[in-house]
C-alpha cells in the first residue's frame, strides 16, 4: 500500500463546477500536509497547507481528518487556469529521518 | 528574484558516464532536497540535506550521491548511471526551523530530464 494515495484521474468539469479531492496517508505519525500544484512537466508550486481546523484561500477550501487519515481539497467555481495536477504532500519523523511524501497527483481538466 | 535554479536542465548521457546535476538556490534555506518523478510514481525523494554538512538518505538513494560545502548549492551526483535512472529530477529548499523543512514551504527548481541510454 502506498504511504500517500489519490485518485489519479483525470477528473473532468466544466467551467464554474465544484470538484473535490481525497487523499489518504497511512503513516498516523504524519504531522503536516499540503496541497501542491504541478503543470504539465512544470515544478510543484505550494498551493496550500492544511490544518486540522480546516483552511480556506479564496476558492480553494482544505480539510485534514486526522481520525480518518485523510485529506481533502474542494474547488469552487472552477476556472480554465484551475487545469492541472494537484499532489497531496505528507511529512513525518521517522526514526530521525524527515520525510516528506507526496501522492501520485489528482489530474484536472476544466473545459468551457 | 528568489530561485531554485538546477543545471543542465536536460541530460541524455550513455551507461557509465558519471554526471552531476548542479542546484542552487538563493533565498539563503537551510533545507535542500532531490527528488525524482516518475510516472504513477509521483516524486521520491532522493536526499536531504538539513544544513551544510549534513546529508541523508531519503526514500530512493541508492545509485546517487549529495554534497553540501555550501549553503547555497546541494549538486546531485551519478557516479555510474544506468537506464533506471531515466526520469525527471527536482531540487527543492525550504527553511529548515525546528522540523526540518517538514512544515515550510518547499520551492523547487525547474527540473532536470535526464535520459541514460
């Protein structure tokens, strides 16, 4: 099983649409999350951090449920820009090692 | 401006060939790391460093090596690359603070396509 798991897509939606992203994390040590973005064959810029009360940044809201393991990500009103993949990041200690792991990536496309 | 820059930002080299692949940033971070993106595989870190002179292995070490001399430039080295080895290289530096870079933002370079052949 994969420390860091996310439904790869593609999700498809159209212009104005709410999409939401799940990511789940096996590691119950984990101790801070993100959401990253990635363009096509570009570097991951930080899209956001995600706390355990939950965070909004405009259009992007973040949730953390740390019972669950799992991490979320909803975008509202989705514009043609919002195309891309987005990679959910987990970082732990691990018996002195720190390590930051990142899922697979989530692939969104927004269509007119 | 505040970058990560990597060099060259693409390799095709032939098994055997040792190569380095330079990074540097300027935002004076204590932490610098290597990753390598693979498709389905999302990136594995390869090495970390948490400040000058001190290195660790990340997730996927084998087959390269890290130095850190100086604060500002983390090089990747592949002393006898092989065809596995293909695939798309990031350098990435954050603050380091208490956690070690675990809670901060991480800024990436541009990316390095190495090909071994």
């Amino acid at each position: 099983r994969k420390e860091v798991e996310q439904d790869p897509g593609p999700f498809n939606v159209p212009e104005g649409a709410t999409v939401a992203f799940n990511c789940t994390y096996s590691n119950s040590a984990s101790q801070s999350f993100f959401w990253y973005r990635q363009d096509c064959r570009k570097e991951p810029k930080l899209l956001m951090s995600v706390y355990s009360s939950g965070n909004e940044d405009g259009r992007f809201t973040a949730q953390l449920n740390r019972a669950s393991q799992y991490i979320s990500l909803l975008i509202r009103d989705s514009k043609l820009s919002d195309s891309a993949t987005y990679l959910c990041v987990v970082g732990r200690m691990d018996t002195g090692r720190r390590a930051l792991t990142f899922g697979s990536g989530t692939r969104l496309q927004v269509q007119p | 401006e505040a970058q990560v820059t990597q060099n060259p930002r693409y390799l095709i080299t032939v098994t055997g060939k040792k190569l380095t692949v330079t990074c540097s940033q300027n935002m004076n971070h204590e932490y610098m790391s290597w990753y390598r993106q693979d498709p389905g595989l999302g990136l594995r870190q390869i090495y970390y460093s948490m400040n000058v002179e001190v290195t660790d292995k990340g997730d996927v070490p084998e087959g390269y090596k890290v130095s850190r001399k100086e604060k500002r430039n983390f090089p990747l080295i592949l002393e006898s690359p092989s065809p596995n080895q293909t695939s798309l290289y990031f350098c990435a530096s954050s603050f380091g603070t208490t956690t070690g870079g675990l809670d901060n933002e991480q800024f990436f370079g541009p990316g390095t396509r190495l090909t071994v052949l």
